[in-house]
C-alpha cells in the first residue's frame, strides 16, 4: 500500500526526494464489544531513555512490562523540542517538514519562527501532514493539546478539538480534560488524542540529570500518567485504548566551564546565525546554523577545522546522513556542534549573568548521542507484551499510530518494514 505524497504546500516550490516503504496495516484487532479503538498519545519533555530506571516511576514502568518499550528511541537532529515532536506528528525529518530548529530561519522568507509572533499559528511554516490531519480526513475525530504543529490548519483541516498553548496550564487539569473528552458520547469522543506536558525538560533544565529534581519530576509526571490511566479504567475504556508515551529527545549535563567562543577561532563577519541574533545575542548553545554565501562558509569552515577539540563544523554538502537537515530554505549552510556537554557562545555572552549561569542540562546534540536518547512506551493491541526491541527512529511513531488506527497513512520517512520490526509483526508491511 503506496500512500499519497505530502508536499510542503506554500513552504518551497521544490521538495528533496527521499525513500519511503510503503504503509503498515495491522491484523484485526480484538473485537472489545465498547466502540472502536482509541489511540491517546502523552508527550513528556525531557525525559530521557533512562529516566525511568534512574528514578522510581512506578506507573509507566508498569506500562512497560504491560507493553513495548525499546532500548532508546532516537530523536532528530537537531535533538530540540519543537523539531522532535513534529517529526513525531509527522513521521518525517526536519528537511522535509521544515522546523529544523525551535526557531527555524528562513532564507527564502527572511523571517525567522517566533512564538510570540504568530508563528505557531502561520501555514508557511509548518510541512507534512501530521497524523491528527490523517485521522480527521478519514472520518476520524482528533483531540489535541499543546502538540507542535496542532494550532495551525493543514490541507485546510484541524483537529476537531485543539488549544493555543497555555504554559502554565496546570497538569491536573490537563489529565482531567483529556479524560473529559471520553465522557461525551462515543460519537463524539476522539478517536486519537495527544496532550503535552514540559514538567521534566523545565525541571532538568535548572538542576541537572541525576540530581533530586529530577527524581521529583519524574514521579510528578508518572503520578499525572497514573491518574489517566486510572481515569480510563473508571470509564472501562482501558481495552479500547493504545497508549503511547513518548518524549522528544534526552538531556546532558552542562556548565559555563565547558565552553567555546566561536568568535574567538574564526572571523564570523558575513555568516548569519540565528542562535547569537535573537534578542538575547549570544548564549549558550549546543549547536549553532550559520547562514552565508559559498566563500564566506568555505573561510569560516577552514578556519574552524579542528581549532577545538570539543566542537565540530560541517557545511551543508558533509554533514552525516542521519542528521536529515538539507531543507531548501532553511538548512544551514554551515552547522558547528558542540560535543555533548559542552556550549558554543561567543565572547560577548555574559556567562555570569543569572540566565545563562543557570543553565545545568540540556540538549540539541548528534541525535543518536547516547545521552540524547528519548523514552518510548507502548500499551496496546499492536505492541507485544513485556518486548523490548532494538532502538528505532521517531519518525515511525506515525507509523505506529496509523497501523492502530487502521488508517491509509501518508507518505512518511517512516518505514514500514521498521514497524513491522517494533511491533512484532503485528503490523506487517505490505
């Protein structure tokens, strides 16, 4: 089964080709005799592979011996917040749905995405088709909170319910909405619904991986899963519910200590790079794009080669394929990465100031750094219980929620011989 081609709409008049498999189905799902089946995907920040073990999380380990949860699962590159969960909603990489960093600029529209700007809100920046558009063109109700991607119409489609982000929405209140949406009529309930929370990624941020914090966030969001999970037990939906839980990329420890001033090793006259040109200037980045003609890059890039041992630059033409980064208007044409635990700056940056000196973790490196490596648990029909299958990819999570849903998906970077593999051949490529 060859699904349909996403095309990036108004973004580019030209999409990079890329290879896909085709479509996974999956067998017939056990007939419940409630309704039809329900997939409800819970987006936890920050959480990194390993959280779980680290600290005591007795609900979603639980999920996991009840489910599928893999080794790791990796993010892409860059391993950021906005990147990961809309490849997650997409199945695609960055080069092909656009949001290549959490404030991606733009070559062809000089502009760069900004949240208070309307930017969640405008067409142009958002590509592909995610997964909640797939449902509602099919006839299927989607619900969605605080997703990437989910407050801006696609194909000239929304959720039927979606929400502006709200940051300091409470989490509580968050469960007990979501669980709201299953006391309507089953005609009415969503048949994929996916709610967000930051609680980790904002906590590890300021204290740092394997610290206290850490352990008191990960219990608050195992608690918040427990009670969902207990709300659908008291609505006895649990048999008609995939759950899928799934973070956006992992978390490393840094310090002011371990950073280089890139200023300091080559002449960035001509190069634009939109991390040191927000309204902060300069802070402190786990990597940094360069925008730039073809001898400016190629000086800067020489000048960069191998001037300090904990950073590495690459022009557009040798990055490595996995990174996925080549978008016609938004791809760097230079990109210098820092290895894990280390910050690029410049000299400028005040590294005293209380915003920057605070910073104790944090993430956007190589996508399959092992410290980067995000959570994945699967609850449901499709995934085999107590499997633990080797690492894969978020841009088959589409993949995964389409064969639950038996939904014809769109063309991905997915691939279906891949979800064949995680789930056991529940759900084979065809």
């Amino acid at each position: 089964m060859f699904a349909r081609l996403i095309t990036l709409a108004a973004l580019t008049g030209l999409l990079a080709a890329c290879s896909h498999m085709p479509g996974a189905r999956p067998l017939p799902a056990p007939d419940t005799g409630d309704g039809p089946p329900i997939v409800i995907m819970i987006g936890l920040d920050g959480l990194r592979y390993d959280a779980i073990d680290r600290h005591d999380a007795p609900n979603l380990r639980a999920l996991a011996a009840r489910g599928m949860r893999p080794e790791r699962m990796y993010p892409v590159m860059p391993s950021k917040t906005f990147v990961n969960f809309y490849s997650i909603a997409t199945g695609l990489y960055p080069e092909h749905h656009g949001m290549v960093s959490n404030s991606p600029w733009d070559r062809r529209l000089n502009e760069t995405f900004s949240n208070s700007g309307g930017s969640p809100q405008d067409p142009r920046w958002w590509g592909g088709e995610p997964i909640w558009i797939t449902a509602e063109q099919q006839g299927l109700r989607s619900h969605i909170m605080f997703w990437l991607g989910s407050e801006v119409e696609i194909q000239g489609t929304r959720p039927t319910v979606w929400h502006p982000y709200e940051h300091n929405k409470p989490y509580e209140e968050r469960v007990s909405e979501v669980l709201a949406w299953f006391d309507a009529p089953v005609a009415e309930q969503p048949r994929f619904a996916a709610f967000y929370m930051d609680h980790v990624d904002t906590i590890v941020h300021a204290n740092g991986v394997e610290t206290e914090a850490e352990g008191d966030a990960v219990a608050r969001v195992d608690s918040l899963v427990g009670d969902l999970i207990a709300g659908l037990e008291a609505r006895d939906l649990m048999d008609r519910v995939t759950l899928i839980i799934v973070s956006d990329h992992g978390m490393v420890n840094v310090s002011t200590e371990r950073t280089v001033a890139l200023d300091t090793l080559a002449d960035l006259d001509g190069l634009f790079i939109e991390e040191f040109a927000g309204q902060y200037g300069a802070g402190l980045e786990p990597f940094v794009m360069g925008y730039g003609d073809e001898a400016v890059v190629e000086r800067i890039h020489a000048e960069l080669e191998g001037a300090d041992p904990h950073i590495r630059a690459y022009r557009r033409q040798d990055m490595p394929a996995h990174w996925h980064l080549d978008h016609p208007d938004r791809g760097p044409d230079l990109l210098v990465v820092a290895d894990p635990g280390w910050l690029i700056t410049a000299s400028s940056a005040d590294l005293s100031s209380p915003y920057l000196s605070s910073l104790a973790a944090t993430h956007g490196y190589d996508n399959h750094a092992e410290t980067m490596g995000a959570t994945f648990i699967g609850v449901g029909p499709i995934f085999p219980e107590g499997s633990r299958p080797a690492a894969f990819e978020n841009v088959n999570v589409y993949g995964l929620i389409a064969c639950a849903l038996d939904l014809e998906p769109a063309e991905t970077d997915g691939s279906a011989a891949e979800v064949e593999r995680i789930t056991g051949g529940r759900c084979p490529a065809e």
